[in-house]
C-alpha cells in the first residue's frame, strides 16, 4: 500500500513503472529493509555505509521525475550509492554510467546491480563527469557541489538535463539545469540538504 501511495506522485509513467518492477529493499542494508517504503521515513536518508547515506525516497524520486528520463537516452550518474536510483534508471533508458569515488559503495552497488546490463559502474572523480563515454543525454548528481559543476554540465548534449544540488555546506538549492544554445538555462527547485561532493571541483577530494 504504501509503494502504491509513493507511485502515485510520481508524474513519469515510466518512471513509475520502473518504481513499481524495481523493490528498494534490494538496495538497502539488512536493517533498513523492513521500512524501505515507509511513509514516515521517505523523507529521511538512510545509510549505506558508515559514511555514506543513501537520498531520501521521496527527494529521489523527485530528482528522477524531473530528470524527465526516456527511452534511448544515455545518462551519466555521479555517486552511485546503494544503486537503487541507479536501477530505476537503468530500467529506462539505454545505458546509465555511474561514477563513485567511495570503493566500499561501489561494491555493495556492483553487487546490488550485477543483472543490469546497460549500467557502467565507474570508480572514479564523479565531479568531473566521465569523459570517455559522453556526451549524455541527463545527467543527475547525489551530492552537494560549491558552483555549478561545470565538467559534468559541458559532458551534456545540446538540451540535455542536469539535476543537482549546489551551495554551502551544510545548506543548498536544487537546480535543473538545461543545455540551451551550450550555455545554462537555470531552474531553482528548492531548498536541501546533502551530503558534500569530494573530488576536483567539489567540497573536497
């Protein structure tokens, strides 16, 4: 019952859909599991490891119904987490590549992601994008950057979408971005709080 409440805010029916195939608990830690869809909780983080949180459901989901994902499109990911966002979109579109730069997460996600074969697991500096497969179509970043990721925007195709939160550190503003004429035209989304970005052209590396 409630997946079903969650589903239906949710306005892309194909990320709806891929919401309803794909069950959280998968992703999660064994004692997350029992409340990977409760009410109550989806506007909460919740730990992946020690160190690292995985993005509240509902502020996910939000994410990936604004990221307007279709079929056919190549997405670039930048802090792959438990893998279950990162599954949501691999049920959509042709190839997901995410890029993760805490290597206990990325195993946990490898393991949790070995069936999908249209996603690219990269260890790496997730604040410069990834250049050997680029240019995307959409790209989404889980973590919060100081300005406007510039490599990750410039890996874009002409009208692509980036979704990411940028500001201070303990306080930030989620943006849609779209590539428009190679310059950024910018949506404010709203007030939130992450996690900081490491790498190059994050908080810190």
């Amino acid at each position: 019952m409630e997946k079903e409440i969650i589903a239906g805010r949710i306005t892309n029916p194909l990320l709806r859909e891929a919401f309803l195939r794909v069950d959280r608990r998968d992703f999660l830690p064994e004692k997350y599991r029992k409340v990977a869809y409760d009410l109550e909780l989806a506007d909460q983080p919740l730990w992946v490891t020690e160190n690292v949180t995985t993005t509240a459901l509902n502020l996910g989901l939000l994410m990936l119904d604004v990221l307007d994902l279709r079929e056919g499109q190549r997405v670039l990911e930048v802090g792959t987490g438990g893998g279950y966002y990162t599954a949501l979109m691999a049920e959509i579109v042709e190839h997901v590549v995410s890029v993760e730069i805490d290597r206990e997460v990325l195993e946990l996600a490898r393991k949790a992601l070995a069936n999908y074969r249209n996603v690219t697991l990269v260890e790496g500096d997730g604040s410069l994008g990834y250049e050997p497969l680029a240019p995307y179509d959409r790209a989404i970043v889980w973590a919060a950057s100081p300005t406007l990721p510039c490599k990750i925007f410039d890996q874009l195709r002409e009208g692509g979408v980036l979704v990411a939160p940028i500001g201070g550190e303990t306080r930030q503003t989620l943006y849609k971005i779209v590539k428009r004429g190679g310059k950024p035209d910018i949506e404010r989304l709203g007030e939130v709080i992450f996690m900081k970005l490491r790498g190059v052209c994050g908080f810190y590396y």
